[in-house]
C-alpha cells in the first residue's frame, strides 16, 4: 500500500488538523534489495489487521512512541538476554559448593529410601505370608463350625428321635396297672406324643428300632383306650343313678380330667375313633333319658301346684247366672277375678333396674354371689315342687310354665357348655335334648287345648320372648365363684352385668341382668324350641280371643239384661281383659294383638248398645251407656297410660252421651224454658215477621222459673246422685247441667229485656248471681 494510498484512507479531521500518524517508513528504515528479496517469502497478507491489532499493546505502543527503529530495539533485547544470561552463569558459579552438597544429599536419601523400599518389600511378602495362613485357619475354622452344627442337629434329632421312640417302664407301668388320675393323665399326653410321632414323622417309619418299639406302643394304646372307656363308662353309670345331681358330676368329676390337657375325651378322639363314638353314643343315650326323666316327673310335680283360672265358659259375655261360681269347686272364689284382670299377675315379667348399681358396689365388696337374691321374678330359679306343695299353694299355669322353663333353660345352658368344653360338640346337645323336648311337647300338647285363660297365655308368651332376648350363662369352670365383668353395649346403649354362684337348685349359674345383650354372649342352643314354644302359643292365644269375640257377637241380650243402669259386669270383664291385654303389650307394639282388641271393641259397644235399647225410657238408656263407657274408662286408666285409641274412643262416646243426657235431664224440670229459648228467643221482636213475641207468653216462662228453679236443681242433684255409681263423674255431669241451665236462663233474660213490656217482668227474674251462686254450692259439693 503506498502512502498516497493510506493519506486518501485517512477522515478529513485528520487532514486538516495535526498529523499524528505514525511513519512505519521511519522506524523500518529503508528497504533494501535484500529485504526485498527476503519478503518475497513472506505474504504480506492480514498484516494491516495485525498492525491495527498491535495499536492496543502497551509494549509496541511504548516503542512506536518514542520512534525507535525496531531492529534496534531487537538488537537491545538480545545484548540484555545476553547479559543476563552471563549473571546468571556467575551465580551458579558462585552457588557450585552447594549445588554439589544438595547432590550428595539426594543420593543419600535415594540410598536410604531403596533400603526402605527393600525393608517394606520384605515385610509385604511376610504380610502376604501371614494372610495366606489366616484364610487357611479360617477356612479350617468354618469347616470345623459346619460339622458341629451337624453334629449338634444330628445329636437333637437323634435324641429327639429317642425320648420319642423309647418307652420308659414306668410310663408302662401307669398305663397298664395305674388308677385314673392327675398322674394318669400326664401319662396318657406322653403316650399320645409318642404315638403321634410314629405315625407322623416319616423318617421314624423307615427307622428299625420302631420294629421293637411299636408292638409294644400299640398295646399301650390298646390298654390306655380300654381303661379310660371303663373309667367313662363307670362315670355315665353313675349319671343314671336316682337322685343324681348331673350338674355337679359333671363340673366336679369329668370336667376335672377334661381340664388336664383334654386327655380323656382327645385321647380317646385321637387313638380309639372307634372307642370315642360309643362313650359319645352312651352319653348321649343316658342324658336323654336322664334329663328326659327328671323333666318328666318336674311337670308331674308341678301339675299338683296348678291353679285353674279359666273355664270353656269363663268368657266375656257369658251369662254368669247359668254358670254359677258355686259349682266351681277347683280354686277359692277370690281367684275368680283373675280370669278377666291381670293384678299382681304381671309380676312375674317385672325387672327392676333401679339396684343395679347398688349391686355391682355390693358383688365386689361382698364376695358372695350365692348369696344375691334374683333381680327379677322371672329371673327366679325355677320352683321346688314339694317345697310349694307342703305349703298348700297353688299357682295360675303361667308361673308354672316359667318355672319349667327356667328349668330347661338352667339344664340346656348347662348341657350345652359341657358339651363344648368335654366333648367339643355342640351339635351332640340337640342329640341329647331331643328326648326332654319331646316330652314338653307332650305336655304342651295335653294343656294347651284345655287352656281358656287368654291373659295367662298371653303371659307366656311375653315369657318366651324375655328368655329369647336372655340366657343365663352356666357351669362355666374358666371363672371363680364370684367376679364381674362389665361390657359397653354400643348397639344397645345398655350395660351388662355378669355375676356368678351356685343357685338354689345347686347349679353352678351366672345371671345376666340387663335384658338384651349382644349376640356374641348369646347361648342360642334354644332359639329353635323357644321358636317353637311361641307359635305353638300365639294360635291357642287368638283361638281362646276368638271365643270372646263370639261371646259377645252370639250373646243372649235378654238373658244378660238386667234393669239396673249401673255398669254392666259384661262390660267391666271387658275393661278388665282389655286393660290386661294392652298393659301385656307394653314395650312389645303387638300390632297383631291392637287389631284384635278393636275387633273386641267393637263387638262389646254393639252389645252394650243393644243392652241400653231394652231399657224403655231414653234416660235411663243414656245413662246406662255413660255409666258402662266411664267405669271403662276408669279401669283403662288405673291400668297405665297407655289406652290409646281404645280409651279415646270411649271418651269421645262419654262425652257424646253425657251431652245428652244433659238435655234429657234438663227438658225433664224445664221444658218450656228450653223450648222457648230454642224456638222464640232466637226472634227479633222488632222485626215484623212473624207473631211478635209478647210480654205475657214471658210472663208465664219467668214466673214458673222463680217459683221452682231451687226445687228443681235439688231434684236434678239426687237424680244425678242416684243414677250414677261414679259419684265424681255424677257431680260432671250436674255441674255441666247447671252450666247449660245459665245458659238457656241468661239467653231467656237477655230475650225479656228487647221485648215491648219486658221491663214490667224484672221483678220476677231471678239474678244471675243467685243462679252462679247454686252452681258454686254444688261445685263445693263436688
């Protein structure tokens, strides 16, 4: 590039001003043809770039500055290399002493170093020597572990194999010539286990020593089999003996050895399958026909205590004139007003629950649960019969029924506990009961159709459905005599109270107090006969209803007539039973038992109706029927509050009659007063429709009024007196007269006022006050 060339490159500022571009001509010097020569080698090419590069280097910038010639500045670079280059020979020079010391001191320390090297090669092989030896012995080691612990199984196994397989004499000597005991027991487990160890363990089969051995364990087994059949056979023996407490024999004998790790039974089960089927068969037969004795002669004793309540003729609406009490020569006459009430009857399905606080206080403090009385009667154990008979007393069915139940229920419970627990069969229970059900049918079958006693069947029906819901829990051995244990009762927000001791049968027993308890702690060996027991008694119970209803439906109106209006005895036996029947379904909502007694209901009001109509004045035949509907009334209500339709029904029809007997009663004194106000004093005299109402068709009302009304409430108060037997529904009924009386009377005054005359007559009217004040003084009487 030529100068021209880079002067045109340069910006006009720079032409113009001061010239400070660098001359490159300058500081290179002229080229020479060597040069030339020389930069034919070259390119020249990127060297504007370069130079455009180097303007930023602080070096190349400093020389350009102070304009020397580059091959100059070389020149002085080199001669400084050199120089310093010189210095530094001189100081080595100097520093040669030392170098060759440091020198020495490195060989020395290589030497050394090589011995080290050498030393720790030595030991490295030595280590490795050493390791080599510590595999060895840990491999002898491991090898030495793995044959003990064979040894050792093989020492278990083999001694296992020994105590199994060996019979010791004297084991021998208890099973053949030993007594059936504790000790006899512990050896029957150890014959069991070596017994099971032969036929299980597989390798044992194959073994030679069992050759000598199970000959002889087989004749211990045969033995062992032999002499615990002898020993249950002598205990079932004993299970048939008269006057056998079974209950006891079995807690305090067979269960004493079932309780030794079950050896008897399981024994037996497990080595005599054979053996175990005819004690389980002989047991079965023998308590059949034990329990089925026992129950058999109890309903035989209890017959002797029965109390006949009711008769095919005690009914509604039998006459009682053709079926006098005098020929019934069966029960005291003061039993007769059992047939139709329920009185003190209901006791035996009362359960108070009030005490049980008191006696959960009592049961841990007492440590005597023999000694609680039962919480309620039905709870009761069940009656001794030849107690109850040295006592002369006698006892409607359903007590009866409830003892023989209590009875079964203690047995079964029992029964079928043991069961489980001796023999682990539930099922045999229904094997051995099905014997003494029988016989209760038998004896159901035989009462059932001659009983006529609605509430009694009725009462054991309520009976049967408190012991579905209740089981007592008895004979259990896992318990000491008293404890209690207490449980929540989620679904049924009650608690539950479990107390344990022998009852006044002797049975061992526990007494669930709370009535519904969960079904976990339900017996429910039961459930199919109680089933049974109850749809065997709801047929008898609507048949013997029936019969009521057809009383009344088919009774002889005129025979039953009688010309008295007080209450009706028909009607009061129907209050009597009704109030009964509903109190019998309280907490139950029988809906079956509500639509036959509105069937009764109605068939009573239409033979009270046609009883009234035979009497010939409509008087007597209002308070006929409000003398039969209030004594109803009074009985449903000393009965509990729980009438319902029934008693509104009889209330509606009380206050029907009672209105109008009202009218009767007043239009018998007051008759032209009455009719007046209902005919006249509704007119407006004003008005000139009609015939104007006149102070002398007044005149005479008032008048006869003022002389006699005094007279007249006194004949209406000993007619009230005398007609009805409840004396503060009579005083009701005049207080409710007297009332109607102001009323016709005020409406009579309030007529005279509008009349043209009518105040010429004020002088014979009487006071209201004087009307209010007669009222009062009978209300005093009331």
């Amino acid at each position: 590039m030529t100068e021209a060339q880079l002067d045109s490159n340069q910006p006009a500022e720079a032409i113009d001003g001061p010239r400070n571009v660098l001359d490159l001509g300058a500081f290179v010097g002229e080229l020479t043809d060597e040069d030339d020569a020389a930069s034919d080698d070259f390119s020249l090419q990127g060297l504007e770039q370069e130079l455009e590069d180097c303007k930023t280097d602080d070096v190349v910038s400093m020389i350009l500055s102070k304009g020397s010639s580059l091959r100059d500045y070389t020149r002085d670079v080199e001669n400084n290399l050199r120089q310093t280059e010189l210095e530094s020979i001189e100081d080595y020079i100097k520093e040669s002493d030392n170098l060759v010391s440091l020198h020495d001191q490195i060989h020395e320390c290589d030497t050394i170093l090589s011995q080290m090297e050498n030393l720790l090669s030595g030991f490295q092989a030595e280590i490795g020597s050493i390791s080599s030896d510590i595999k060895i012995l840990q491999e002898k080691s491991m090898d030495m572990g793995l044959k003990l612990k064979n040894r050792k199984a093989a020492e278990s196994k083999l001694s296992k194999f020994v105590e199994e397989i060996i019979v010791p004499p004297r084991m021998i000597d208890i099973i053949v010539d030993g007594e059936v005991n504790e000790d006899y027991m512990k050896t029957l487990e150890i014959l069991s286990k070596k017994l099971k160890f032969v036929e299980v363990d597989s390798m044992v089969k194959t073994s030679k020593a069992l050759n000598d051995v199970q000959p002889e364990l087989e004749k211990l087994r045969q033995k062992a089999v032999s002499k615990v059949f002898d020993f249950m056979v002598q205990k079932l023996t004993a299970l048939r003996k008269p006057k056998t407490n079974v209950q006891i024999l079995q807690q305090s004998v067979l269960l004493k050895y079932k309780c030794f790790d079950k050896y008897v039974i399981l024994f037996m089960k497990e080595h005599g399958k054979e053996v175990y089927l005819d004690v389980r068969a002989a047991y079965i037969d023998t308590m059949n026909k034990v329990l089925s004795t026992n129950i058999r002669a109890y309903i035989q004793a209890l017959e002797k205590l029965q109390l006949d309540i009711a008769t095919s003729n005690d009914l509604i609406g039998i006459d009682t004139r053709s079926t006098s009490l005098f020929l019934r020569g069966r029960e005291p006459l003061k039993n007769r007003s059992a047939v139709f009430a329920l009185g003190e009857r209901i006791n035996i399905l009362k359960q108070p629950s009030a005490l049980i606080k008191e006696l959960i206080s009592y049961l841990f403090n007492a440590h005597l649960a023999s000694s609680l009385v039962s919480l309620q009667e039905i709870d009761e154990s069940a009656l001794i019969p030849h107690i109850a008979e040295a006592s002369s007393k006698k006892y409607p069915y359903e007590v009866l029924f409830r003892s023989l139940q209590k009875l079964l229920m203690d047995t079964a419970t029992s029964e079928y506990l043991f069961c489980d627990e001796f023999f682990g069969e539930e099922s045999m229970f229904y094997d051995i009961f099905a014997g003494p059900f029988l016989v209760i049918d038998e004896h159901m079958n035989t009462i059932l159709p001659n009983c006529f006693d609605a509430i009694g069947l009725m009462l054991m029906i309520r009976i049967i459905y408190q012991h579905q819901v209740k089981y007592e829990v008895i004979g259990s051995s896992y318990l000491s005599s008293v404890q209690v244990l207490q449980y929540n009762l989620d679904d049924v927000g009650g608690f539950e109270m479990l107390y344990w001791g022998y009852n006044d049968c002797g049975i061992y027993c526990g007494y669930i107090t709370i009535q519904l308890i969960m079904s976990r702690r339900r017996i429910p060996c039961l459930d199919s006969y109680l089933d049974k027991v109850n749809i065997s008694l709801w047929p008898r119970f609507k048949i013997v209803f029936d019969m009521h209803v057809n009383s009344l439906r088919n009774a002889n109106v005129r025979g039953l007539w009688e010309d008295d209006v007080h209450p009706h005895y028909v009607m009061r036996r129907y209050a009597e039973f009704t109030a009964s029947l509903i109190q019998l379904n309280v907490d139950y909502g029988d809906g079956q038992l509500e639509l036959n007694l509105e069937r009764l209901r109605m068939s009573v009001d239409d033979l009270l109706v046609k009883l009234a109509k035979l009497f010939q004045k409509p008087k007597s035949q209002t308070i006929f029927l409000i003398n039969n509907y209030d004594m109803t009334i009074a009985v449903l209500k000393e009965a509990g509050p729980d009438g319902g339709k029934i008693q509104m029904y009889f209330e509606e029809l009380l206050k029907s009659n009672t209105a109008i007997y009202v009218e009767e009663l007043l239009a018998e004194h007051f008759r032209d007063l009455i009719k007046f106000v209902k005919t006249r004093a509704s007119e407006d005299p004003r008005s000139g429709s009609g015939q104007p109402i006149t102070a002398s068709e007044v005149e005479i009302i008032v008048k006869d009024f003022g002389s006699r009304w005094k007279a007249a409430i006194e004949l209406m108060h000993n007619d009230v007196i005398t007609s009805f037997s409840n004396f503060l529904c009579g005083m009701e009924i005049l207080r409710a007269a007297l009332t109607q009386l102001l009323l016709y009377y005020t409406r009579l005054s309030d007529c005279t006022k509008k009349i043209a005359g009518g105040s010429a007559l004020n002088k014979d009217l009487v006071s209201i006050s004087s009307i209010m004040y007669e009222i009062k003084k009978y209300s005093r009487t009331f």
